[in-house]
C-alpha cells in the first residue's frame, strides 16, 4: 500500500483542491459564479458540520447552535440528531419561504 508524502506544511490532502457548490445542486444551485474552490479538507469538513445546508441556513445554524439566538430552541447539550434534526429543519423552512416567493 502506497503511502502520501507529508509536506512541512501538513499532509498531502491539504494543498488537493475541490469544487463546492455555494447553493447545493440538489437545491437548485448551478455551476458558474455558484462555484469556489476549497481545499479538499475543508470541503469534506464543511458537509460535515452543514450538510447540505444553504449559506444563510448554515450561518442561522450557528446562530442557534452557538449563539443561543432562538429561545425555543435553546439547548445546552446538543446530540447528533438534535443537530441533525436541525438542519432538517432549517432546510424545510428556507424551501418553503422559496416556494411561497416564487407563487407572487
């Protein structure tokens, strides 16, 4: 089995860069200005913590979580499906306040 070479500056997955969608393309976002790239890390890091999240449903993500900004969902210990009930959550009010702007 081969190994990857460390570089001073960390291991060799650090400098692969990768193509992100900024509005996922499962939710409709494209290629073109919707795309950045990241270091491989970071992308993976990203699905990670926000899934699938939008940007703006990801920052309301922090705001909760972190931030204690909504009372009624205000925890102190916070479990990986409360996290992940979340963001469910999260992504099912954006899709509706996106339907709803797009009926008028």
């Amino acid at each position: 089995m081969a190994t990857k070479k460390r570089k001073k500056n960390g291991s060799a997955s650090d400098k692969r860069m990768t193509r992100h969608h900024i509005i996922p393309g499962s939710r409709g976002g494209g290629n073109g200005d919707n795309l950045m790239e990241l270091p491989e890390r970071f992308h993976m890091d990203w699905h990670d913590v926000f899934g699938n999240m939008t940007p703006g449903e990801s920052i309301e993500f922090i705001e909760i979580v972190f931030l204690g900004k909504n009372k009624k969902r205000r925890k102190l210990v916070w479990t990986v499906y409360d996290l992940y009930e979340l963001q469910l959550k999260l992504q099912q009010e954006s899709n509706r306040k996106a339907k709803k702007k797009n009926q008028k």
